[in-house]
C-alpha cells in the first residue's frame, strides 16, 4: 500500500501558504498584511462586552441612597411630630378633663368664706378632702360651729348624718359616715371642738 505524499504547505482560503518557496514577493507580501496582528489603538476588541462601570455611572445610585436616607429622615420626623401632636392634645384635653371635674368641697370652702381659715379650714388632696377644726374651750381660733354647719349644708350632707354630729359626745371616739360620693369621720371634745373631715371621691 502507497502512502500518498503530503504537500509541505496547503493554503488558506485559496491564499498563499507560509513560507511556500513558490509564491511570489508581492504574495508573500500580501499574506503577511493578512496575518499581522494589529497592536495598541489599530488593535480590535475581542475579549467580549466590558464589566466595569462606565464613568459617571456610580453617580446615580449615590444620589439614589443618599435620596433613600433623606426620606428615611423625613419619614422619622414625620412620625416624631405626629406623636408629639398626638401627644400635646392628649395632654391639653386630659388637662381639661381634669379642670371640668367638679370640686364641690372647693366650692364649699368659698360659699361660706372659709378661704381665709387657712389652719382651720383646709382643702387637701387636690380638692378631694376638706378639714374642718371647730371651735374648743383650749381652740379658741378654731370655727365655729356655724361655719362647719354651713360646709356641711353647702356638700349636702345628710339631716341624719348632721344630727349623729351634734349629738357626738368625747367618749364616742371618732365616727364614720358616706353617702353618694362622700364619706366624713368627725370626732368631739369640749377641750378641742368639733373636728371634721370630708372626702369627696369623683364620680
């Protein structure tokens, strides 16, 4: 069996072969033109789209996270003002609420111009109780039994309740009564008078 001999060089594209002994100067001139690898800027691209950002191009997504943490704030003042108004008008209309309440053993205290007893009447206990100190043989500053009498009448206290006060003799001690939102206890000595103390609780 023959092996069929190899040409040295078989062309390209039907174009001259390197080195082939039988192309001419001009062809050989040719495909070196064709084969030269181009360099620096005459070079084409090959390596495929580029991964790096084009310049200028972080500038937006700065402004967009700068812009996020903008309204972020925004969001979180928004948020603080609101409570706070919420707040405020809570307060001013619990404040209100509480200036509206009736005071009726303040208004006792006016009624009968017992304000300027300071020692021997006193409101306490923002307004909810109201000591009454009488008059005794060793008190002489205390009230009389008149005034205590017109405190009494102005909260309403009961005939039954102001009888049991009248009638209340040193030995009895201290007594307790109540009725709708109020309670007393009182207590009597000829020594120290009548003592009374009112307490009113809201309704």
């Amino acid at each position: 069996m023959s092996i069929p001999e190899v040409p040295p060089h078989q062309p390209r594209n039907g174009q001259p072969g390197h080195g082939n002994p039988d192309d001419t100067p001009e062809q050989q001139t040719q495909l070196g033109n064709v084969d030269a690898v181009p360099t620096g800027q005459d070079a084409p691209w090959h390596g495929g789209p580029s991964t790096a950002p084009p310049k200028g191009s972080r500038k937006p997504t700065l402004f967009g996270a700068i812009g996020l943490v903008i309204g972020l704030l925004l969001g979180v003042i928004g948020t603080l003002s609101v409570n706070g108004i919420v707040q405020a008008a809570s307060a001013a209309s619990a404040a209100e609420a509480e200036a509206n309440k009736p005071k009726p053993l303040a208004e006792a205290v006016n009624k009968c111009n017992l304000s300027s007893q300071t020692i021997s009447a006193k409101l306490g206990d923002d307004g909810h109780t109201l000591s009454l100190d009488g008059k005794g043989k060793e008190d002489l500053n205390g009230l009389a039994w008149i005034d205590i009498e017109c405190a009494l009448e102005a909260v309403n206290v009961p005939d039954y309740v102001r009888e049991q006060m009248g009638s209340t003799r040193a030995l009895d001690g201290t007594q307790r009564e109540s009725w709708d939102n109020f309670s007393a206890a009182w207590s009597y000595h000829p020594d120290s008078g009548m003592n009374v103390v009112l307490r009113f609780t809201d309704v």
